[in-house]
C-alpha cells in the first residue's frame, strides 16, 4: 500500500514540475512573432540566409482588419492592420484594376491587394526585421532600408522568386546609402555621404549595373531621378533658403534658388519641378516649367511630401492640403514628427491657378498625408497615415 501510495505522489509530482515547466517557457521565452525592432543581431536574422525562423501563421491580411475578407472594397479603405514601410500601385495585366503591393514595417512580408476588392494575399514569408522603409523599383522588386545596431543605414535589394503565395525572397545587399531615389521601372540612385563629402550612383532598376555619376564636398543633398536624369536638393529646413540643381557630369546646373524651407519633386519626365516653401507655419506650393523657366504659385499650400503628379497628367497633382496648418517651424517640425495635420485631397493646377476637391475624409481621420501615389488611370489614391504608419486607399472624385 505505501509502495503505491508513494508512486501517486510521484507520477502526480512529476506532472507538476512539467506543467510548471511548460508555463515558465511560455512565459520566459520571447515569441519570435512579436520581435522587430528591439531584434538584436539583425541581419542574423534575415531567411533564409542562415537561421532558419520564417513566420508562417495566420497573420491578418488587410482588409479593415479582417482574415479573409471579401467583397467590393468602399471608397475610403484601410488596407493594412500594421505599421507599412512602403507601397506602390502594381498592374496585373492591361485587362485587369490596378492592384497595390506594400511591405509591412514590423517583418518585411509583401503583401497584395486588387484596388476594387477586399481580398489580400501575403506574397512572402521571408522576414525581414524592422524595415524603416521600403521603396518599390518594379512590382516584384524591393529596396529595403533597416537601420542597424550601430546606427548605419543597411540596404537589401529583394525580388519575389515567383508570383504565387508565400514564396521566398532573393536578393543581395546595396552599399550603405544614405538617401536613395527611385525613377519606378527604370533606375534608380543612392548617395553616399562621408566626411569629405558625397558621392552619386546610378543602377538599374533590378539593383545591377552600378555606375559612379557624380562627387561633391557637400554632404547634405536629396537625390532625385526622373528618365535618367538627376537632380540634388539641399536639405530642406525652416532656417535657410533651398536650391535644386540638375545633374550633368561634373557641373551642377541651378534650376531654383533661394526657396525658404525647400522640398522638391520631378515631374513630366524632367519637365516640372514642383516644390513646397515654407514660413513659420506658411506654406507655399509652386511649379517651375523647366524648359520655359517659368513658375507658377497655387492658390493653396502644403509640403511637397504630400503631393504626386498624376501620371500622364502632368502638371496636374494630386496634393493632401491641411485643412489647418498647426502652429511650428515647417517643414523641420512636422518632418520630425513634432505636429500634424489634418489633410484632405485636392487636384492642383498651378498653371490655371485652380484646386478642385479629389477626396474629403469628413467621416474618418483625421489624416496626416504622406507617401501619396495615384494609379495608372487616376482613378485611385494610395498613401500612408503619418499618425500611425496604416496604408490606406481610396476613390478620386474624376479628373477636372
């Protein structure tokens, strides 16, 4: 009786210590799903090179926040639950509604979404940890930029390896630019900054073909690319004046000068520059015909990071106006992330001296507008809320 009496108390004893043990594991042992951007060796990290880890469950897929959603998609959609690091418009085929492509900040997976439809496919499960930001040179192929341990900025160029679900990436490590621009399905450039200065390369659009165009002792520019074409920036600020320069050779040629608080983009293939000035918390939006060297001001402003041109539109925009424009010091505050508006979208025609409303979010929001992108057909808007890093579509009102 005591023998057996004595082996309960072991078996239930036994039973005990596993279930403690089982708890204190799942308790004590960090998921590998909810690491990211407190990951520690992070390049370590990256599958399937090395350590094999990739995430393969029941991520939610888009959507307004729903596994498996289907159905007509509403005017004004959410389309990703997480933080995105980038997004681009993707066309299928000539016959089918553009479809969108973005990454999401936390792993780097890829997902897609048709513009019409709820439905969300995750085209990857290779992780990449804590992607800062992603930009899309062609429709399979990715730039993505992670800041590592020791605070330098570390490139990885990845194309799908096919088109159907839950397929690998493959691709190889940039140098460590530091700022790159990307002219879609073409090429795109980095710089490079180092005590003496910086230096410009060009590469095509799959990563390959390297090509040195250009050093300067100045270390501070914002590239910019459009048809093989580059432009320099000067670093936008509150407290100086800013300059845009074309790229050709050795020479920088001026195109604008001394515009307060300066942010820029290319349009038309080179045709247009449009560019954003700043005053306290005045804003200005302009567009400069760079062969007739002429410039025209909008009725309304707002910061260039909030405009795209339409395609085959230009000089038509597509702008995100603040209703109000808090009280700062612009562009450097809101850039840091010190205020924050409350956009709607608007066309701009800077020529006619016109807006016309393209999409209010009366009803949502509010929205501080950044990475903005319009479809092949201008029909639909992309863009990133800056207040909580969600991707988000919508409808435009018809074109003016």
């Amino acid at each position: 009786m005591n023998a057996r009496v004595t082996l309960a108390l072991a078996f239930v004893s036994l039973l005990v210590l596993v279930g403690v043990g089982v708890w204190v594991f799942q308790t004590l042992i960090p998921d590998s799903s909810t690491e990211g951007e407190n990951s520690g060796g992070l390049f370590g990290s990256f599958f399937p090179f090395g350590n094999p880890s990739i995430r393969n469950d029941d991520t939610p897929l888009g959507g307004n926040g729903r596994d498996n959603v289907q159905g007509a998609a509403p005017t004004l959609r959410r389309i990703s639950d997480v933080p995105v690091a980038g997004a681009t418009f993707y066309t299928v085929s000539t016959t089918s509604p553009a479809h969108v492509r973005y990454v999401e900040r936390q792993t780097g997976h890829i997902y897609e979404t048709p513009v019409d439809r709820l439905e969300s496919v995750r085209l990857s499960l290779t992780t990449v940890p804590a992607v800062r930001e992603a930009l899309f040179t062609t429709g399979s192929t990715t730039i993505m930029r992670i800041v590592s341990d020791t605070g330098a900025i570390d490139n990885f160029i990845s194309t799908l390896r096919t088109v159907t679900p839950d397929q690998s990436l493959i691709g190889s490590f940039l140098p460590q630019y530091d700022r790159i621009a990307v002219d879609y399905n073409k090429t795109f450039v980095g710089l490079t900054e180092s005590p003496l200065g910086s230096t410009l390369e060009m590469r095509i659009a799959s990563g390959t073909d390297p090509k040195s165009i250009h050093a300067s002792v100045i270390r501070s520019w914002i590239p910019m690319v459009a048809s093989g074409k580059v432009y320099l920036a000067t670093a936008p600020s509150s407290r100086l004046s800013g300059a845009v320069f074309e790229v050709r050779g050795n020479e920088l040629i001026k195109l604008i000068n001394e515009a307060p608080g300066l942010m820029a983009m290319i349009g038309g293939e080179g045709a247009y520059i449009a560019y954003s000035t700043a005053s306290g918390s005045s804003l200005g939006l302009v567009l400069h015909d760079v062969d007739a060297d002429l410039e025209y001001r909008a009725p309304m402003g707002t910061l260039i990071s909030k405009c795209a041109f339409i395609p085959k539109q230009e000089p038509l925009m597509l702008c995100a106006i603040p209703n109000t424009v808090p009280n700062g010091e612009y562009p450097d505050d809101w850039l840091l992330g010190r205020v924050h508006t409350a956009d709607d979208l608007w066309y701009v025609d800077a020529i006619n001296g016109t807006i016309t409303e393209a999409a209010t979010f009366e009803n949502e929001g509010p929205f501080d507008v950044m990475s903005l992108r319009v479809s092949d057909d201008g029909g639909y808007a992309l863009f990133i809320n800056k207040n909580d890093g969600l991707l988000w579509s919508t409808t435009l009102n018809p074109l003016p």
